[in-house]
C-alpha cells in the first residue's frame, strides 16, 4: 500500500523538541472520555517535570510505566484535556490492534536529550 505524505524541510524537523524523560508518576485519568493515564515525566534539570494525558491503558497499567523512558513533544503549547493541563505529548505507535505502543529509546540516555 503505497501513502503519499507532505515533505518537510530540516529546518521543519528542527523545530520539534523531541526530548527523552523518565516517567515518574502515572495514575488513572478519571475523567477522560476514552481510557488515558496522567504521566508525569521528568526531562531532567532544564526541562523539569510535565504532565501529560496518554491513551496507552491497553498496554500498560500505572505501575508498569513508572520508570520507563519516553519520547515526547516538550515544545507544543500546553492544552487543556478535560481539567488537566497537558504540558507535553508522550509519543508512541499503534499496534496492530489499534493500541498505542510507547515510543522509547532501546538504551539509557541522559533526561532531556533530543532526538537526533
């Protein structure tokens, strides 16, 4: 199956700040309209601690992302997602079924560093 999509310039890619971090906190989004965990990732010194909303409940529970390493979006403006102000975005994959899979670095890497 062949997809077209839009061509974007260096300079475009260089524009998003692709970080990694470290979740640190994630508990169930009660009030989300489709199953989410609030996260709360920590990017290191210059960047510190974001929140963020993520639909990735068929794939991990609370206590299975504490600890991992993420990549996600540190440079979006912050978006209200029902009452909870999202400061980043954590990215990740659907899967075959339609689940969203982390997006993680296969190694350790220092918190804050971008994404070549």
């Amino acid at each position: 199956m062949e997809t077209t999509m839009d061509t974007i310039g260096f300079e475009d890619f260089l524009k998003v700040e692709l970080r990694v971090g470290r979740i640190v906190g994630a508990e169930v989004f009660a009030q989300a309209r489709k199953p989410a965990y609030v996260l709360r990732v920590d990017f290191g010194e210059a960047i510190g601690v974001r929140k963020s909303s993520a639909q990735v409940t068929a794939l991990y529970t609370p206590d299975e992302l504490v600890g991992r390493l993420v990549v996600a979006v540190v440079n979006f403006p912050p978006k209200q997602i029902g009452p909870l102000m999202s400061e980043c975005l954590v990215t990740g994959f659907h899967d075959a079924n339609g689940d969203v899979a982390l997006c993680v670095p296969d190694r350790e890497v220092p918190l804050g560093t971008r994404l070549l």
